[in-house]
C-alpha cells in the first residue's frame, strides 16, 4: 500500500484546475439498444438489466472519479479491479482533493464532458449535494441490505465504508501515547496533535470535532463543545494547525494524528518499513463513527459507467476490497449473514465496543452551520 496525501486539500485547488468547457459527452453512448437511456436509470432493471448496463458503461469507456487517493481505504484496488473486469478506464483527478472540491467541481463544471461522474463524499456533503439537486436517484442491488440510517430515501446517496475517529501515534517520539481526548490536553504534547484537514471541507476533520464534542458533554445536537475543546488545544499550544499526512507524520511535524481508524490503521502497516511505530486508538471518551457516502452526478457525463461503478462498489467483491483496506463497508452486517464477508480482514479491524450510532440529516447541518461559523476563531490567533 503506497501512502499519498489524504482527501483534505484546501478549496483554492480546484481553483488551479482548467475548467475550459470541452463539450457534453454525446447521449447516444449511454442508450441501450432499445432506446433506454442510462441518464434516467434508477435501477439496472431499467435497463433492462445489469449485463446491459454493462454493455452501455463499455461503450461509454470511461469513468470520471475525483479525491480518490489509492491509499485511501484501498481505493487502488477498488480502482484496479474495476478497471480489470470491465475494460473502463477510470480517469482519477485531484486525488488528495476535500468532499468540498467535489461538490464545486460538478457544479462549475455542468455540462461538460470532464465533469465527475461520481462521488464519493462525507456525509454531511452528501446531504448538501442532495439538497442542492445536484444527484441522480439510483438504487444499486443491494440497496435494501443497506441500513435505513445510511442511505436516503430517494437512493441519491447511501454510505459505503467508514470507521470510528481514532488518535494515531508515533511511538518512537511521543514518551506515552494519548489514548482518550482528554489526554490529548496534557501539557506533554506541546505542538504535537493535528487533524488531517480543514472540518469545514474535510469530512474527517469535520469527525474529528464531533468526537471531541461528544468526549466533552456536546451531543449529535451539540457540536459545540468540540470546537470548545479544539479552542483549549489551542490555547495550552497543543493544537498544530499543520495538516497531518503520512509525510508531515514521517517528517514528526504531527506526532499526533486525529483521523478515521481506517487510515491510522493502514499507516500503522506502511511505516512499519519506515521505522515509525505507529500506534492507534480508538479514544473511549469520544466514541464517533460516520461513513462515507457514494453518489452519482445528476449530469454525469458517463451515466452508465457511474451506475455500473456503484453496483461494483457495493457487491461483496468491492466491499471486501474496502474491508482489506481496513475500513467497515456498509453492507458489513448483511455479508456476515451471507457468509461473504472477508473474515481475514474482518478480525484486523481495530477494536470497538458497543453498536454505533450516527447523526440525523438535520443534526448534520446545524453541525456544519455552527463549524462553518466559529471553526476559524476558535484555532486563530
């Protein structure tokens, strides 16, 4: 596993993009035979079939993903093997860029043939995306093994992997690694602790801030606390405002990572050749889990290829392939049942007790409203 920058880049990114319009892909590449036209499919069923959404994403040839890193959650492999059972390429841009990137690259980018065809998003983007109408309805198979609190209801997004914020450490320069964020106050890690991002872009470091609210008596109603708590951090000179990835954590400009368990995880195993110890754990007092979410642009330029992508994603091989990579796919609990699961990789999982729970649509948005608000004034100065 190769590691590059997580999905955290700063909004001005897309900005240094060339957004010269280039055309919409022609509608006929994505009508079957008799006429069906891939754009409006919201099953396979529609038309007429999943061997003719195949035939119809082969004739596309391509796919356009966006902030996929190939060291993020085994998105190489993801990659690799779709590429390799289907003939598609897939054209991968801004690699490190932040769920924000997305959503500003299908908007300023409509109507061309270099638009994304897919998503893959925080939560609480996804929600916005939706909200904004920039998502095409379309239920994969598996849509019904899907748990009704990680999906919408009108199928323009559903989760498809996630994990539990956890704190990564270097063991080799930090004496004791925190393990609760309360630790994380201690005077010891003086300039030490980092977020992989900015939590009004970054989904992850959006994570990161409710598990501290919910380690300091906020609630899925209350985020505010976590802001409070990256305030102190701030204040005692503990909070670096440096964006942690593998090279700022081999570099030890962030000893101490807050980050999805799933990424702390497979760094732990690359930097092992690279003699850094690194240590994970799942903070007790500050429990948060989300999943990401995957979704189609309303106006893909690829509709097919899209749609073949997410029946891809979600069948017990690409799910598998996102549990090697550590992270909890959302059909977890039904491939169990099923007996598809990766047992293997299943037992590597870090350790977590107790069943999950994740905010509502509503309680996403006040969250994000009040970061977008007061994330700035609480780490400046």
């Amino acid at each position: 596993m190769t590691l590059s920058l997580p999905r955290t880049a700063a909004l001005g990114a897309i900005a240094a993009l060339t957004l010269s319009a280039c055309g919409a892909a022609p509608d006929s590449a994505s009508t079957t035979a008799d006429g069906k036209n891939a754009a409006t499919a919201t099953s396979a069923a529609d038309l007429g079939g999943l061997a003719a959404l195949e035939k119809a994403a082969k004739k596309e040839g391509t796919l356009n993903a966006i902030a996929l890193p190939r060291d993020w959650a085994n998105y190489g492999a993801l990659i690799d093997g779709f590429e390799k059972k289907y003939g598609i390429k897939i054209s991968v841009e801004n690699p490190d860029g932040a769920s924000q990137d997305e959503i500003n690259a299908v908007t300023s980018r409509k109507g061309q043939d270099r638009a994304p065809d897919v998503l893959d998003l925080g939560s609480s983007f996804a929600i916005s995306a939706a909200q904004q109408g920039l998502l095409a309805p379309y239920k994969v198979q598996a849509f019904a093994d899907i748990p009704a609190g990680q999906k919408d209801a009108q199928a323009r997004w559903y989760n498809d992997y996630g994990g539990y914020i956890s704190i990564g450490c270097d063991a080799k320069r930090v004496k004791s690694c925190p393990t609760t964020f309360a630790d994380l106050l201690k005077p010891q890690y003086k300039g030490q602790v980092a977020l992989n991002g900015n939590p009004t872009k970054s989904g992850s470091a959006f994570g990161g801030v409710w598990a501290a609210a919910l380690a300091n008596g906020g609630s899925f109603d209350d985020i505010q606390p976590g802001l409070d708590f990256f305030k102190k951090l701030k204040d005692n000179g503990n909070y670096t405002p440096v964006e942690s990835t593998p090279a700022t954590v081999e570099k030890g400009e962030t000893p101490i990572s807050i980050d999805w368990d799933y990424l702390n995880a497979g760094y732990a195993e690359e930097f092992k050749s690279k003699g850094v110890d690194w240590k994970v754990a799942v903070p007790s007092d500050g429990q948060f889990s989300q999943y990401y979410s995957q979704a189609i642009n309303k106006d893909a330029p690829h509709p097919a290829a899209a749609r073949l992508w997410q029946e891809y994603l979600y069948s017990a091989e690409g799910q598998n392939l996102w549990l090697k990579g550590y992270a909890r796919p959302a059909l977890m609990a039904a491939m169990e049942k099923a007996d598809t699961l990766d047992k293997t990789a299943a037992a590597k999982l870090p350790e977590v007790s107790g069943t999950p729970s994740f905010p509502t649509e509503a309680q996403q948005d006040k969250a994000k409203t009040v970061l977008g608000q007061g994330w700035a004034k609480a780490v400046s100065g």
